[in-house]
C-alpha cells in the first residue's frame, strides 16, 4: 500500500524527519510519501496558524489521490484540517493526535501529552476534549517553538526532557509527544524515562495501514459527505469542490 505523509507546514527539513519516522515503522509493503504542504506558515502554532495551513494540506492531498495513495495522514498534532480533509479526500485521512491518544490509551490510564509552546496548550485540550480523553490527559507545554527542534544547541531537548519529569513526577503512565517535530525522539524518551513514549506519525501509519488493510474508507453520507460545488471566490477560486484543487 501506498500512504501519503502530509507535513501542513512548509519546512521541509521537518517533513523529512517525519517521513524518516513513518518508514521506522511501516510495514515491509508499505511505501511512505512524505511531502511538505505547497503553501502556508513555516511551522503551525496555534489557531491563525492552522486556519492558514489548510488549504496547502488539501492540495497536497490532492495530488497525492492522483498519485494513487490508499491512505493519507496528517503529520501536524493540531490535526489541522482533519475534517475539512476527509471531507475532501476519498481515501481515509488519519490525524496524529487522535492516533496518539487511540494508541496511548490502550496502554495507559493517566496520559501527558507535552506539546510545545504555551499557545499550544489551548488547541490540543480542546482536541483532547474533542476526543473524549478529557478524563485521563494533562496537557502541557515544554517552551520550545516549534522550529526550534531543528536547531543544534537551541536546548529544544533538555526543556522536553524537563516537561517529561514533571509529568512523570505527577502520576502519567504514558507520555504522547505533541509535535510532529518530535518524531524522532520517542524511542530515547521512552528508555531514559521507563514508561511508553507516543509518538503520533507511528502511530497514525499504524492506523493508517490498518483502515486500508480492513478496506475501509471515511463514509460519505452526513458529517464527511463530499462538499457541494459551489463557487470559492479570488485565491480559493481552485479549491471550489469540483474546481482544480478536487
């Protein structure tokens, strides 16, 4: 099977550490494409982000139906544009940090999810809230833009480390990571801290394989029908359901 990775930001650095995690973690037939969002913000930090990062992830996802993807996935915590994407999308669209929370929640009760800048905190409760994890999830912040996990020496490491021990010392059994910029790291947090480290793009490729090989598919009668055509006016004009973008 083929699974489309969607990094909605436009750093491609980023995109190819989450493509790295993903490929850790497929299957021997799975193909991974990762790609970075065509337009949009450099990274994704709170809501004036995300509503500007849609319309780069629906183009992506459009171009990577055409290319033939069974499954796409996007590779941003905030879940950024989930529905207005599996509205869209004839294949399934998984977010990571609803995989995450599925995934963490089968292993563990009390669960930290430490995402990156305070902003953030906001955004991802109202998602945990949305999911129904609101019982069993903390979510808090290690001061650390998102940006900065790719620069050497910014200290982006240590101040995540510290936001783990805080949570671990108030009772999480399990640590979700609420950045796809963290990817890479939860293999070496789960080991230095003796408790499951989630990290959302595995999972989400797990799920993802798993929806396509059941042959499921996002239904498309009532909440995630395909939008009516209609006319989008000026820079939206090529996302107009049944226009270029579709």
């Amino acid at each position: 099977m083929k699974l489309l990775v969607v990094n909605p930001n436009t750093t491609a650095s980023m995109t190819a550490k989450i493509g790295e995690a993903a490929r850790s973690v497929a299957g021997a037939g799975t193909e991974i494409v990762a790609v970075t969002s065509p337009m949009g913000p450099a990274s994704i930090e709170g809501f004036y982000d995300e509503a500007f990062a849609v319309p780069g992830l629906i183009a992506a996802i459009a171009d990577g139906q055409r290319a033939g993807a069974d499954a796409a996935i996007v590779a941003c915590f905030d879940d950024t544009g989930l529905d207005a994407a599996r509205s869209f999308a004839n294949i399934p669209v998984v977010g990571i940090c609803e995989a995450a929370l599925v995934t963490a929640g089968q292993i563990a009760k009390r669960i930290a999810v430490v995402t990156t800048l305070a902003r953030s905190v906001v955004p991802v409760e109202e998602l945990v809230r949305r999911y129904g994890y609101a019982e069993r999830v903390r979510v808090s912040a290690c001061d650390v833009a998102v940006l900065a996990l790719e620069e050497p020496g910014s200290g982006a490491r240590a101040k995540l480390e510290a936001e783990i021990e805080r949570a671990v010392a108030g009772g999480a059994e399990a640590v979700v990571l609420g950045c796809a910029g963290m990817a890479d790291l939860a293999k070496a947090l789960s080991a230095r801290f003796g408790l499951p480290v989630v990290d959302g793009v595995a999972a989400a490729v797990k799920q993802a394989e798993a929806l396509v090989a059941l042959g499921l598919a996002t239904a498309k009668t009532g909440a995630y029908a395909t939008p009516s055509p209609k006319t989008y006016a000026g820079l939206l004009a090529p996302f107009a359901p049944g226009g270029e973008t579709s």
